[in-house]
C-alpha cells in the first residue's frame, strides 16, 4: 500500500473509497495487505476495511512498520508510535510491526527494538519484523535475543542482494524475507518491453522512479532489456504474463514467504492475473534462462537496505530528502581543554574510569578501546562476529559525532578473548573496513567483563579518507 501515499500526492484518497477496494482483494483470497505509518492514509484504509462486516472474523493480516525519525528515542515515544498505529488500523493488537533503522553508528535503533519487544510481551503486536536490515545487523539483532520473524527487504530478478549472506542468515535463524519491488516499479512488465528508455522525465510515479534509478546501477536501459526479453520468453512458454514470471522467480527463492505488489487502490488492479500466481510453476530450463539474463546485469551495490543509507541513493528523489531531515549526532560531544573534544557513550566506567569514547584533537581522532556494551546490555549475544560489528558501529558513531567518517580511519587495534574467535572477527573487520584498509593488528588478550568476547580501539585521521 505505498501506492496510497503516491496517489496522495494529487490530492487525499477517499478512506471509504479505499477500503472498498480493498474488499476486492480479499473477496479473491488476497487477504495479507502492507504499509507504513508514513504511506499517507494507507493505515486508516485498512483499519476502515477491517472494520467492516464481512471481515470482523479478523481474516485479515494487517502488516504495518515503524519508520521513526533519527534520533534518540524513550519507551514512551515508542509506545505512542505503536498505539498510533492501532488506533488507526481499529484494532487491539498489529499482526506484524515491521522497524526500519535510518542508520546503525547511532544505537537508538536498538533502544526502539528493545521497547518494541516489551510490547509485543504486552500482547499489543503480535510479531516482529524488520525492514531494510542488512544481513550482519539482522544476524546482530538475532543474537541479541530480540524475536523478530520476518525482515522485508527489495529482491527481485533485477536485485539479487538478498540472495547471498541475507539469506544464509535467514535460513540458519528460521527468520523468513518479505520481497518487495519485485517487478521493480512495473518495469518488469510488459509495458517496458522494446520500450526506449523514458529517461527521468518519463516516469510518472515514485515506484517508476526509484527502480529506474535500480535499472541505471545494473548497467542500464538495453541491459534491461535482455532480462525482460528473457522474462517474457518464460511467459510465453506457460501462457502468463510477465508480472507471473518475475514474481514467480522470487517466490521460489530459499527464505521468501511472500511477494509484495503494488496496490493503485481505485486506479487499477491485477486480481485476476495474480491469482496465476498460485499455478505457476517455473521448471529448470525456466530458471536457467532467467538466471542467465540476471547475471548479465551489474550487481546492484551494498546489502539491503543500503539505499537508505549510503550513496548512490537508490530512491524515488536519488536522496534522503523525502525521508529525513537531519541526523542527530550519535553521541554527546563536550569541549575538553585547548582545542580538545570529546565523544561519551554513556558507558558507566566513562566515568568511573575517566576516560572518553573518543577524543579529537585537530584532525586526529583517537577511539577509546570499545566492547559490545550498550546501555547495561550485550549487544550480539556469544556471537564474535556480532559484537564486533557492534563495535564498529560504536565505533563509526564516536568518529561521526566529532566531524569525521569511518573511512578516516587510518589505524585499528582488536584484541580476541578466545584465540579460535579470530577469524569471524576478522571477517567482520574486513566486511567493515575492506575498503579503508587501516593498519591493523589483532591479538588475544584477557578481557575484562563477562561474556566479552572482542575490544577494538582505532584511530582516525580526518580528510584521510581514500575516496
């Protein structure tokens, strides 16, 4: 239902007008709907059409996230989000409340995740997903102890991303992919078949523009081409249409449990054709030829989710502009003498211990020596690649707050627990900082505090970045 708030932009949806074609869907046994808090009216849409006789035996499933602002967030703020969203959606309990993380160097995410769980303990969300998390965060967040069942990401034949490390990570935690741009904003279709490239100004709605930009980072408009050609010729053979094929191809992957296409609630519908769906079924030859012509494409880059946080960018407007106003430093920075700063992450031994997170003096940023501490919680539970991703993002969070990126970093040191840690840790680092190459050295040492098992100290040269 992010349709919802494309049609808004002409103008407000009628909410009666919605649910009633709503009714449609589930009339045909398509029964499961998705949206947002910030998918315009699509919430109150939904909580309209359950409310209404033929559905009050609860047959629906009303899937709904929590986008919330960057920022440090209290249970209180969470829990009026929460209560937001059932007000609107007219029921006592949300089927599943999927959280989306703007970025990880600030630790409120985890905050916002910790108070959800409460109330999904209180009864008032029936499960938890997540949306946009990468596979070392969903893995983290897993570890950490916090039950989410589903993370919905983009996966499609023209986005693969959730094909490798995502779904290793999903299958060994039992945790299932909702897909969504499965057929890349309709450009997976028929439509745009032999059709010239429209260029920026030919599309028309946010989905059209978003997966155009997808369509620019796999090579472009012709290599696109070659895969609808592929998509088409696999329709063909079964008498289907497109849409079938490429939403059937996701379907099959290993973790998948649902497809997500899109709804122009009153505009247009494909009931009839997505009923196909149930039937189709893709034979060997069908998958080679698809896998052939994916594979011909550039990998779109990063992990999921990267689109929101890192460039390029691949959104409707190429930037963070509809989303987000500002990020909010990670961590509280207070002047020290002379030209000195400091980062604090309100750890207790900070002060006890006297000492900072991070200082910076000039352009050299020096990064206290940092466990998988948050608050009085383990992040990433006996998982050494985890926790060490944990400590990177505090790390990375520390650097941001005093004016630099983690690719300033120029030096880091890890010291191991156990010596048969060392290579997931490692690894961790090299996923991280593969790109930064930072003199590094690792060695095993006796960590002080129970259940810690890596602590990383680094050093940054601001304006020391490669690129």
């Amino acid at each position: 239902m992010w349709q919802v708030a494309d049609l808004e932009r002409e103008g407000p949806v009628d909410i009666e007008a919605g649910a009633a074609a709503m009714d449609a869907y589930a009339a045909a046994g398509f029964t499961t709907f998705d949206m947002a808090d910030h998918y315009g009216s699509a919430e109150e849409i939904a909580g309209t059409c359950a409310a209404r006789a033929p559905h009050r035996d609860g047959d629906l499933q009303l899937l709904t996230k929590w986008t919330p602002p960057p920022g440090a967030h209290t249970p209180e703020t969470v829990r009026e989000a929460v209560e937001r969203s059932l007000r609107r959606l007219r029921t006592d309990a949300i089927d599943l409340l999927q959280f989306h993380a703007w970025r990880y160097a600030d630790p409120s995410w985890l905050d916002c995740l910790f108070a959800l769980q409460e109330l999904r303990d209180e009864g008032l969300v029936r499960h938890l997903g997540l949306t946009n998390f990468d596979a070392a965060h969903l893995d983290m967040v897993l570890n950490s102890g916090i039950a989410v069942v589903s993370n919905q990401v983009s996966c499609s034949l023209l986005d693969a991303r959730a094909s490798g490390a995502m779904t290793e990570v999903c299958l060994r935690h039992g945790v299932h992919l909702l897909a969504y741009g499965t057929l890349a904003g309709g450009l997976l279709t028929e439509r745009w078949l032999d059709a010239p490239d429209p260029g920026p100004e030919g599309v028309n709605t946010w989905s059209e523009m978003k997966y155009r930009r997808f369509v620019e980072a796999a090579g472009g408009w012709d290599r696109l081409q070659g895969l609808l050609a592929a998509i088409r010729a696999v329709a063909d053979r079964h008498g289907v249409s497109m849409a079938n094929v490429a939403a059937r191809a996701v379907l099959d992957r290993p973790a998948v449990a649902g497809v997500i296409l899109g709804a122009r609630l009153g505009r247009s519908e494909h009931i009839a054709d997505n009923l196909r769906l149930a039937s189709l079924r893709l034979d060997a030859e069908d998958r080679e030829r698809l896998a052939t012509a994916a594979a011909a494409l550039d990998p779109i880059p990063g992990d999921c989710g990267d689109e929101y946080r890192r460039p390029p960018y691949l959104t409707a407007a190429g930037d963070l502009s509809h989303h987000v106003d500002e990020f909010p430093s990670p961590y509280p920075v207070h002047a020290g003498p002379g030209n000195r700063h400091r980062a604090e992450s309100g750890t207790v031994w900070e002060e006890v211990a006297g000492f900072s997170r991070a200082v910076r003096t000039g352009e050299h940023i020096a990064v206290s020596g940092t466990t998988a501490t948050h608050g009085d919680r383990l992040i990433g539970g006996d998982d050494p690649a985890s926790q060490t991703h944990f400590v990177i993002d505090k790390i990375e969070g520390a650097i941001e707050a005093l004016g630099g990126r983690l690719e300033d970093v120029v030096r880091t040191r890890v010291f191991v627990h156990n010596l048969a840690d060392w290579e997931p840790v490692a690894r961790a680092h090299g996923q991280r900082f593969g790109d930064i190459r930072p003199a590094n050295t690792l060695v095993q040492a006796g960590l002080i505090g129970t259940g810690y098992l890596v602590e990383i100290e680094a050093e940054a040269r601001v304006g020391a970045r490669t690129g």
